[in-house]
C-alpha cells in the first residue's frame, strides 16, 4: 500500500468551502469521521444519479457503496480536476456504466438464467417518481443511460460517446429513441 | 407567395426536427438550427410538448422523497472499510467539458480495475496487499450459448493484475457427455491465447470440440503466476441446442461440475433442468439427490411434488416403453418416497436389467451385507469378482474400492494387485490415487519393496509442474505448494517404510529433509524411530520433544515420556528442548497461516432466538469458528471431537463458536445437542450472513481467526487439525 501523499496536491476552487480541506486530508487518512462527512453532503445526490443510470435501488445503493469504499486511497488522485461535487458524480456515472456492463455480462451468460435462492431476492422499495421519472426508469438501459447523461446530466454527445464506448452518431440516435418512446408513453 | 412556395415552407415547417435536435436546442448548441427549429416550435404543438418534456427531465426535478439511500448505508461503508475492503476507483479522466476524441485506452483501464467487493471474502492472490478488485476482470463470450462445435470469440477486460500482459492463457476444464461428478483429476486444457490489443482488450477464440458440452472457465499469464477464476464462480459455456436452450447434458455436466464445488448452484442447476426438462426422470433425480444433499428432501413442499412427479413417471414408464436406464432410474427415485412403488421397480429392475448401474449397486450392497453376517471375506471376495466382470464401467470402480480394502485387511499379495489395478480404471485423480497405492505397499511387508519404488517413483514424478495438472484457478506457486506437500508426505512414508525395512541410515537421509519441511507428526515419530535404531538418543528426545507439544498429542504420551527424557538431559534440558519445540511448533503452523478478512460482522442467532454478532462471541481473543449441518454425516461424526476440542481449548482461552446451518431454533434441534453432549456454545447461521462472510460451502468447516477478527487459516474439515492451528496462533499472540 502506498504513503498518502502530501495534501499539496488538493487544491481546491474557492467556491469549496475552506474546511472541506481538513475533511479530505482525514478522508485521505482514511479516518471513518472524514468519510462519513463526506457522505452526509454528498450521498444522497450521487445516490440519485446512480439510480437514474441503473434503476434499482439496491444496485444504486451498491455503487456508492464502493465509491464511498474506494474514496480514501481514490482522493489521492484528486488533483485540481474542479469542484469535488462534479468530480464525484464523474466517478458515480463511471461506477455506474461499469455495473451495467457487468449487469450485461452476466446476463449474457447462462449462470445468471438460474432460477434465484429463496432469499437472494433484492426488493425495490416503491419511490414516489413522477410519471416522467417512471417513464425514464421504464426505459431499455442503454437507451436509458443515454437519456440521463444528456438531459438529466447535461453530458455532450462525445462525452455520452466516450464513456459508453459508441459512436457519437449512435448517441444521438439512441437519445432519439429515448425521446421518442417517453413521448409515446407520455404525451 | 405562390402555390408550389407555400406548399414547401409548410413542409420545411411541418418536418418535425429529429428529437435529439430538440435537445440540441434546449441545450444552446447547434446554432444554425436554432431559427428554423424555433419556427418549427411555433407551428407545432406536438414539438412542444416534447421540449417540455425534455425540460422537466432536468436534474433539479429528480429529488422526488424517497430517492435517498437507506439509513444503513453508510454503516455498511465503514464497515467494509474497517473490514480492509478497498475498491479501486476508475481513473478520472477530464471528460466534462472535453471536445478531444474519446480516449478510449483510459475507459478500459477504468474497467480493468473493475472493483468487486461482491459479497465474498477478499482472497489475496499473488501479493500480500491485492486490492479488491484487481483480481476479477470481465469475460465475454460471443455467443454466450454456442452450439456444438461452434467457434466462441472472446473478449477479455483483463483484471489489474493480468492487465500488463502482452499475452493471457484462457484455461477451460472441458465436460463431454460422460464426463464425471466432481472436478478431481481433470485436466485443465489451454482453451485459446488472448492477445492484448490495442484498446486493451485481450481477444481470442477457440472451437467447442464436437464431443463438449460444458467448460469451466479462467484466464491465467502464460507462466500461471496469476489466476483470474471470476472470483471463484468460473465463467462457464453451456453448449445449445439451435434455439439456445442449454442441452439436457450441458446442464447435466453443470451440476457433476458443481459438486464439491458449489452445492447450491448445483441445486439451482438441477431446478434449471427440470424447468427446461420437465418430462425427463434424469433432471427430476438430480434435483432430489441435491435436496437430499443439502437436507431438504424433508420439506412438506418438497415432499409432496416429488410424490406428484413420482406418480406422473410411474404411469409414463407403466403405459409406455422404459429402457432399462429408466427403470433402474425409477427405482432410485422412489426410494424413499413411495416403498411400494420403489418395490416394484427395484424388483423388475432385478428381473430385467441386472446390470445396469442401479441394479449392480444393490448388489454390492447385498453381498457386503453377507459378509457383515459371516465375515468370509474369500467368498466376497469372490462374488465381488463375479459382480465386476458383468458391472458396466462405472460402478466397476466402487466394487473395486470395497474389494481393495477387503483384500488389504486379507493382506493377499495377489488380490491386492489385482483389485488396485482394477481400481486404477476409475475416475477421480490417477496422480493421488497412485501415490495412496504406493503409499499402502509400504506398509504391506511382502510389497513393501515394490512400494518404496513406487514411492521413489511417484516423488520424481512431482519435481515436474504439468500444467495439464493445475486445478482450474491453480497457480504456479500453488501447484508447487500443493506438490512440496505431496513430497513431504511420501518422504515421510519412504522414511517410515526405510524404518520397517531396517535401513536406519537411509531412513535418517530422507527423514531429515521431510523434518526440515513443515510439521508433521507422523515424521516425526518415524525419525524418532529411526534414530533410536541407530543410537541417537538426542536426536530421538528432540523428535519426542516436538511429538509432546502439539497439542493433539495425548498427555499420556508426554507424561510417560518424561522420566527418560529427564535422565538422559535433565530436567532443565528437556525442558528447555521442550521450549525449542514449541518454539517451533508455532513458526511452522504458522508459515501456513494466510490472513483474509472477514466480509463484515456476521449476525447469528442463539437457540433462545437472539440475534448476536460474531465480533461479539469473538470478543478479540483466538476464535475457531466450526460451521456444521445437522443433515451432513461427516459433520455430525466430528462434532464429539469438535466440542472435545472446545472443552479443552477454553481452558487456554481460545473460543469456540459452533455455527449450524439452520435458519430458527427448534425443539428438534435441542434434543440432537442434548443427545450428543454438545456443550460448545451453538448459533444459528439464520440469515446465511456466517457462510458468506466466510465464503464457505459445506461442513464440516473450521476456521481460526485471530485477535483483530481476520481468518487466519483456509477452512479444514478436521476438529484436530484446527485445534493445532488455534493452539499455535493463541501461543504466537501470548
């Protein structure tokens, strides 16, 4: 395991408050205090955002799970890349594109045909969405992430490309079909 | 404006803009479109309403009550944390903001590093600080569900320890129709080499071989220093039929593939079989044999459809045409079910197929029977003779079993040979069974010589390192481990049959290497032997020393031992020889000893139904942790001699918590503790938050962990094995 290294390389924009400084260098430290700081301002939005990615609670739960786990030796890294916010929810949506390509993977394989254990079941609890957040919840994954990354997330179409690995045509054409059937679902 | 002008500007305004566009223009890019889309917008209602739709997709409208994690997460966080789980984060590169082309390397080295805190223990393979994550990449497979001799493409995202590879090896543990139950022995075949490319990714392929119809599935290097096995699952090809159902036989080698390996995959496998199989006996007979396996053969719900499915194939097989398998088939299954129904099978089973598989077993089993009755092991043996040469293939291997030992306790030279030879034609690992053969001619003074041969054989054999040879997820450096056991082993019955044979000196040679090597007291013993013979008393006392402090040694042993050991060295000699065998007890049980964590704090439950938490009963002290099932007779068998050990190792301070496999109290379960003295404190795995967290399958299982709550040795299946590892680690902590 590597030495922390020196919290010169935090250097944080002036719209960060001052004390986020003291909290990144004892998240760094690995200090549970820092981390579970870091949780209470910033969770619950990455919480949504990986839920609008994956529509399900529990995998929602499961990637800030492991980004919150991954944090401390992950801020290491975390040079002047802007406000932390925006750099968390980079990390979330990454998080989030690499479990729906693992979700693909093993559906792809016959194991995952299994019929479920009694108990292995994961429940989703019912949220109050709009009808619009339930159309976009309803959607195909892939056409799903295409939607959130651009309407919800404000992504460009290569950004949208890059980080789900397509052309920047099919993002288009894929942010198309998204529209087209929450417009046949909704209007 | 004329006609034709006003029929084409109500086409440019009535073609709707492609929806993206709306959102181009919501989002204030693309401005060339920006006029003609707003003229559009003017004249339709229907564009409008999509734009309002895009608009209230904004993130500001998302924070509907209820979208926020539950209270529990943030425990689960620095649970994991304090567990020493760690999660390698994908690298940040700048996407936001950036026009560049998309850097597609650093996407794949975000994958490579896919994290997998997935509910399992993390097992550190190559280096002692293997983050989580680092050990399982992503394997697809294309397509997932070939055909029978169809070529598979792969596409491996290496994880991060075989990421740096200009090549990885994709090793497959190939079934055929015939293939048999568990994985002993089976050779691991270099399915493809998968290159790396220029993305990173690693690509190959390789063709199905016609006779295959399910493979296993692991990347390694090319030197096997790292083994990526998906975290234990394996990946794994079901061969299919054309409409990409699985093959009856795919699913059939699955669950022979699961066996000792997965026993609840391999019920799902059987659940899988009937599902898709509904009218073959075969996927109803594996499904009641995993039930009987894991004990929920008693379920009411489990009863009852068996009973139904009994009757069904009952009429089937009596109305129509049954072949000689299906009757055998018959009997089996309604064994135990219906005693009439099995009567009449088994009887027509008798009376027309005698030799199929089912029938030959129960034969076996009635001419075993005569001999518990008379004890003329010359007459069984001969109609276990009679019985071999008409058996088929298959169950000639158990009557070879049975015939061996017979013939062994008879100690006849000649039927030994024959029945080790016959023996020999089963499944199972040739390698291991022709070392236990070797190892059994020494100890057989008329074949001892051609044991010791054998034996010398068996250990030149093992200086090689086959590849063919490595278990699925073998390493190289696991192999040699697994190997310089095996050596040690045969070294110590070389040394012990050199001892039997009266060549004291050649004993001593080879019996000090295997002292130097581990601890084993059956080494030790015979190099106290050995040097007895020769005159060495000192050595003998420093053997004696170490046979006296381990702690599965009785104290009789050590008590008688004593007097002697204090004349020849003195009370202050023996001991301070007996200080240096403890001494080296503990470094070298020790060298064994691979810390993992726990998964989190598993809740159990008591037999009064309170919910407890395993760091609770540990309470930071030395804790064995003995999982058993009251439906596994190995685990029952063993559990005097676990709650022995716990007795004893509370005197020390080492805890024991026994942990069974059952989700509630109940009055039956108390009666089986009280009938059988258990007196070690007994919890209830209720949530399944024990095995999990130890990642365990199976009992019995025992584990140590040590005072900071980490497993501190693999799992073993023997109560005097784990008493020695608790014993050695509480002395290391003292």
């Amino acid at each position: 395991m590597k030495m922390p290294r020196p919290h010169a390389v935090l250097t944080l924009q002036s719209s960060e408050p001052l004390t986020q400084d003291k909290v990144l260098g004892r998240t760094i430290a690995g200090d549970p205090s820092g981390i579970a700081e870091l949780y209470e301002r910033h969770a619950a939005s990455l919480f949504r955002t990986a839920y609008r990615m994956l529509g399900s609670r529990a995998d929602a739960e499961d990637v800030v799970h492991d980004l919150f786990v991954g944090l401390p030796e992950a801020l290491r890294r975390y040079e002047d890349r802007g406000r932390l916010d925006q750099w968390l929810t980079r990390i979330i949506i990454r998080l989030s594109l690499m479990h729906l390509r693992n979700e693909r993977r093993r559906r792809s394989t016959p194991l995952m045909d299994m019929p479920q254990l009694a108990g292995t079941e994961r429940s989703d609890a019912r949220l109050e969405l709009t009808e619009l957040e339930q159309a976009v919840m309803a959607l195909p994954t892939g056409l799903r992430a295409v939607f959130v990354l651009r309407q919800v997330e404000g992504y460009s179409y290569e950004e949208i490309a890059a980080l789900l690995d397509i052309s920047v045509g099919a993002s288009r054409v894929r942010l198309t079909r998204a529209i087209e059937r929450l417009r046949r679902t909704l209007l | 404006m004329s006609f034709i002008d006003k029929v084409t500007v109500m086409h440019y305004f009535s073609r709707h803009p492609a929806h993206a566009e709306l959102s181009d223009f919501l989002a204030g890019s693309d401005p060339g479109a920006r006029s003609r889309i707003a003229s559009h917008l003017e004249h339709c209602q229907s564009c409008r309403d999509v734009l309002q739709l895009l608009r209230g997709a904004s993130a500001s409208q998302w924070n509907a009550p209820g979208t926020e994690p539950s209270p529990e997460l943030l425990a689960r966080i620095l649970e994991s944390r304090a567990s020493d789980a760690r999660v390698i984060l994908p690298s940040d590169t700048q996407i936001a903001g950036s026009r560049s082309t998309p850097n597609r390397l650093s996407l794949i080295a975000a994958a490579a590093v896919i994290l997998a805190v997935i509910g399992g223990v993390l097992v550190t393979r190559t280096a002692s600080d293997v983050e989580a994550g680092a050990t399982s990449g992503t394997l697809v497979l294309n397509p997932a569900m070939p055909r029978p001799g169809q070529t598979v493409s792969v596409t491996y995202r290496a994880a991060a320890m075989l990421a740096n590879q200009p090549t990885l090896v994709l090793r497959a543990r190939m079934r055929d129709t015939g293939s048999e139950s568990y994985n002993a022995g089976f050779p691991t075949v270099r399915a493809a080499m998968l290159q790396r490319g220029a993305d990173g990714d690693f690509t190959g392929h390789f063709v199905i071989p016609a006779n295959i119809v399910y493979a296993a599935l692991a990347v390694a290097d090319t030197s096997a220093q790292s083994v990526d096995d998906n975290a234990g699952r394996d990946w794994e090809i079901l061969v299919s039929d054309s409409t990409g159902k699985p093959l009856f036989t795919a699913l059939d080698q699955r669950a022979n593939d699961m066996m000792g390996r997965n026993w609840e995959e391999g019920l799902a496998t059987a659940h899988r079989m009937v599902a898709l199989y509904p009218r073959d006996l075969r996927a109803w007979s594996w499904l009641r044999a995993f039930n009987r396996w894991l004990g929920k053969v008693g379920d009411d719900s489990i009863r009852v459809r068996d009973r139904a499915q009994l009757a069904k194939f009952d009429s089937m097989f009596t109305n129509g045409v049954a072949s000689d398998a299906d009757i055998g088939r018959m009997a089996w299954f309604a064994d135990g079910i219906d005693s009439s129904i099995a009567a009449h099978w088994r009887a027509r089973l008798m009376q027309q197929a005698p030799r199929n598989s089912f029938a030959v077993q129960w034969r076996l089993i009635a001419i075993l029977d005569t001999l518990h009755q008379r004890n003329d092991t010359a007459t069984v043996l001969r109609q276990m003779d009679a019985l071999w040469d008409s058996a088929p293939l298959d169950p000639k291997a158990q009557i070879a079993t049975y015939a061996t030992g017979m013939a062994m306790d008879a100690a006849d030279t000649t039927l030994i040979k024959l029945w080790t030879t016959r023996q020999a034609l089963g499944g199972g690992d040739k390698r291991d069974f022709a070392r236990w053969v070797a190892t059994q001619f020494t100890k057989i003074p008329a074949l001892r010589a051609e044991g010791i041969k054998l034996v010398r054989n068996e250990m030149d054999s093992l200086a090689i390192l086959h590849p063919s040879e490595q278990a699925l997820d073998e390493t190289i450096a696991e192999q040699r481990a697994r190997h310089n056991v095996s050596r040690r082993n045969l070294l110590a019955t070389l040394g012990q049959a050199l001892v039997a044979s009266g060549d004291y000196a050649g004993a001593r040679q080879v019996l000090d290497e295997a002292v130097s090597k581990g601890w084993n007291l059956e080494v030790f013993r015979a190099v106290r032997t050995a040097s007895l013979a020769a005159g060495d008393t000192a050595h003998a006392l420093t053997m004696a020393a170490r046979i006296s402090v381990d702690p599965r040694t009785s104290p009789t042993f050590t008590d008688s031992l004593r007097p002697v050991a204090e004349r020849v060295l003195g009370a202050a000699g023996w001991n301070a020889e007996l200080a240096t065998a403890r001494k080296e007890f503990v470094k070298r049980m020790l060298e064994s000893s691979t810390p993992r964590s726990i998964r989190g704090d598993p809740r159990l439950r008591d037999l009064d139904g309170q919910t407890t938490k395993l760091s609770a009963l540990a309470q930071g002290k030395v804790t064995i942790v003995a999982f058993w099932s009251r439906f596994c007779g190995p685990a029952i068998e063993d559990l005097p001699v676990m709650n022995a050990v716990a007795t004893r190792l509370a005197k020390s301070g080492v805890r024991v918590v026994s942990v069974v496999d059952e989700a509630n109290s109940s009055a039956a379960l108390k009666q089986f503790l009280r009938d059988r003295k258990v007196t070690m404190p007994t919890y209830l795995d209720s949530w399944h938050e024990g095995s999990r967290a130890f990642n365990q399958w199976g009992t019995p299982d025992y584990y140590v962990i040590d005072a900071d709550g980490r497993i501190r040795f693999a799992g073993t299946n023997s109560a005097e094995t784990v008493l020695a590892r608790a014993e050695a680690l509480r002395m290391s902590e003292n």
